[in-house]
C-alpha cells in the first residue's frame, strides 16, 4: 500500500501512514498563474495499491478536483487498485433531488471518481449513510462519534446526556451514550429546503441540571448549532457541550455558538480547525490495515 497525501489531508495523510508503517508518495503541488492546480506524483505508483488522502472541506471544488486529477493520473500511471480516503465528503448533503430540476450531487462526484479509476471510498461520518450504499462504489463509512465521546468522557463528562440533532440523527446519539452513559435524546428540527432555514419544534428533553453534549456531523454556517445550544441552555442544563466531525465552520461561527450559551465546542481532524482536537488517524488507519488483512486472507 502506498499513500499519497493530498494538498488539503498532508498532515492527516502522513500521520496516517506513520501509524500504519506505509510508504508515502509525496506530490508536487503548485497552481498555474490562473489559480487551476497542477499535480505530480514524486514517485512511481505502478502496480501499487494507491490510498490517496484529501478530504474535500472548503474550498470544497478546489479540493475535489485536486482529488480527481490525483486519482485519473494514478489510473494512467497504472495504480494497482485506487482507494480514496476522503474523510469530509463535500456535497454529501445533496443525497437526493430535493426540489424538482435539481441536481443529484453526491451521485454527480461519485460518479466521477468511479471515471477516474477509484474502486474504494473511504469517509467518515457522511452526511446520510444508507444512501452511500446505493452508489456504484463500495464506500465505507465510519463513526467519529465515539472518539469525541470518549473525548468527552476524558474531560469528566462521564453521564452527560448525549443529544442528537433530528430524529434521523438519534444512532448518533445511542453511539455517544454507550460511551458517556447519561441517557440520550434527540432535538427535533425542521430545514425549510427553499430558504435553508432550520427550526427547532419543542420537546421535553432530560436535562435539567445535567451536562450535555450536543453531537453533529457537520458545523457549517452553525445556523442549526447555535439555535440547538440555545434550546438545551432554555432546558435547563447544567453545561451545553458540542462535539461535531467536520468542522467546516469560521471562527466567526464558533464565537457566535460560544456567545449563546456553548460550554466547550470540539471538533475532529477531518477538516482543520481550530477546535480539531480528536484526531481520526487511528479510525482511518485501523479500517486500511483491516482492508490489507482481509486482502492477505
Ligand atoms: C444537517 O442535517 C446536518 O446534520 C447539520 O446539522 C447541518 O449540516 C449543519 O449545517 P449548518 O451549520 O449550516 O446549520
């Protein structure tokens, strides 16, 4: 297995073949004087099993296309087998057309890494799992959500109640109590799919006088964090915590969630940040060296 650490994953993709004790290709990055990007592998990949890293935060088109020229050229460079660890995947929440007319955009980017020679995706916490597994590529989706419970658990939050954000979302919220064990729930919300706007219903949510820790995949333009902080402050909790996996927020958006009420925000690694302090290289790590061994048999 050979990775290559993409310009926007470096640092995760060389930590993450640290920790898996595998062979790097470096690239050779620079962008043309009109801001299109120009790849080059540093070493030869033929017959290699190529894993290239690049997770696709913002700029999320930049990123994507870097990731589609780095996995096309290891498909004419003759890569063995082409895995895309691509630990925030950009237009996930596109999973459907919402409105008529629109486009079906994570089926658009899969398609085109299928194109370009990927057999395997790898990804962490996107956005609608199921639907991944209607896709023309095996994508293995995994959970952070139990490193930033643990995470949690490690700063004295040991029966924090974890909450999730929707209903859909409440297996996130299961997954962070078998860790923090203090009851979970969910806050019930609503997106308006024209103006993007998320309203919260009510609900009786239990905890009074508790710590909680509000868990979500994605912290964006924290239209929905700020106003679910807001809520579990108005129950009554003792503390409101927020552990997200991506972190696509600005620090603008951060402050705005610290300002109504936030204890602590944390966020992973998949995008970096400056609340990224769970890291994912051992989750990524962990299903590679899985992958070898069942390929060993
Ligand atoms: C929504 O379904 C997701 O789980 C996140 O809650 C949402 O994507 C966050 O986006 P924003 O920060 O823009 O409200």
């Amino acid at each position: 297995m050979i990775i290559i650490p993409g310009p926007a994953s470096q640092e995760l993709g060389k930590n993450i073949a640290k920790q898996l004790k595998a062979k790097i290709s470096p690239i050779e990055f620079t962008r043309f004087p009109d801001g299109e990007s120009r790849i080059r592998f540093e070493r030869n990949v033929e017959d290699d099993d190529v894993v290239i890293v690049q997770t696709t935060g913002p700029p999320q088109n930049e990123n994507l296309i870097q990731l589609f020229l780095m996995a096309d050229n290891a498909k004419d460079l003759k890569a063995k087998t082409i895995t895309a660890v691509v630990p925030y995947f950009a237009y996930a929440r596109q999973d459907q057309r919402f409105r008529l007319g629109e486009a079906f955009s994570l089926k658009t980017i899969i398609t085109l890494l299928k194109t370009c020679g990927v057999k395997k995706i790898l990804t962490v916490n996107s956005h609608n799992s199921a639907i991944l597994k209607t896709m023309p590529i095996h994508i293995q989706d995994l959970s952070a959500i139990p490193l930033l419970a643990e995470h949690y658990k490690n700063k004295g939050f040991y029966n924090a109640v974890s909450l999730s954000l929707g209903k859909k979302g409440l297996n996130t919220a299961i997954e962070a109590n078998n860790i923090l064990k203090g009851g979970y729930d969910y806050i019930p919300t609503h997106r308006d799919r024209t103006s993007g706007v998320v309203t919260l219903e009510e609900k009786t949510l239990p905890v009074k006088e508790k710590d909680a820790v509000i868990f979500d995949d994605i912290i964006s333009s924290g239209g929905t964090m700020i106003k679910a902080v807001a809520y579990v402050k108005r129950k009554g909790a003792k503390t409101v915590n927020v552990g997200c996996v991506h972190a696509l927020l600005t620090e603008e958006v951060k402050n705005r969630i610290l300002d109504v009420g936030a204890d602590q925000i944390v966020a992973t690694d998949s995008v970096q940040s400056s609340i990224s302090v769970v890291s994912i290289v051992p989750l990524i790590a962990d299903a590679l060296a899985k992958k070898e061994a069942r390929k060993r048999g």
